[in-house]
C-alpha cells in the first residue's frame, strides 16, 4: 500500500483496535511510519506531533505492543510469501542449471541446489 493510500485509510479511523488494546490514527499512523524505518523526526512532522510526543508513545507500553505485534504480523506474511514462492524459485535455479547459457552462472545455480538440498 502506498503511503499516500495509507494516510488516506488512516484519516478515515479514529480508533482501531489491535489484539485488544485500542490505538488512534495518529499513533497507527506513527507505528506504520516507524515500521517501514521512517526517522522519528520526519515521523514527528507527519503525524502532527512532537518529537518529544513520539518518543513518550514508543515507551507507552500498549503502543510498544502494538508495534510488536504488527511487526510480527508482516515478518509473518513475508514468510508466507517466500514459503509460497520456494517452489517458483527453486525450479528457476533448475531452469538456469540445465539451460542457462553462461557456463559459470549455470555452475552457481547447481551449486545452490546441491547446497539447499541438504
């Protein structure tokens, strides 16, 4: 989701509630931002806040909770991901080994199979 389309869903929001425990847009919007390695600074600013609000939220032991379970949940999703697309890349590397036109990358490609086959 682009950000743009995330702020747009978040100002629409007052309240979500995350494993229980209810969290404004604004603090979403900041854990979000936070999330994707935004500086605390620019996050400040766009969140329409303090710097000094920001750092007071990420003590805030819901907001922490929050944050680590969101965190959790997309680590969980791009494992899904790579789970569901190991088959796709394996029988790529196959492709690469047994028709590639490069002798060496051909080589590297054999060498990563026999390596995760094990």
């Amino acid at each position: 989701m682009s950000l743009s389309r995330l702020y747009f869903v978040l100002s629409k929001i007052d309240v979500r509630e995350v494993g229980g425990m209810q969290i404004d847009a604004q603090k979403q919007l900041a854990i979000d931002l936070l999330l994707l390695g935004e500086k605390k600074t620019d996050i400040a600013v766009k969140v329409g806040t303090q710097r000094t609000t920001l750092y007071a939220w990420m003590k805030d032991p819901d907001f922490k909770a929050t944050m680590e379970a969101q965190r959790k949940d997309i680590l969980t999703q791009a494992d899904h991901y790579i789970i569901s697309k190991t088959k796709t890349y394996i029988d790529k590397l196959d492709d690469i080994a047994m028709n590639g036109k490069d002798q060496k990358l051909q080589a590297q490609a054999c060498m990563l199979l026999i390596v995760n086959e094990n």
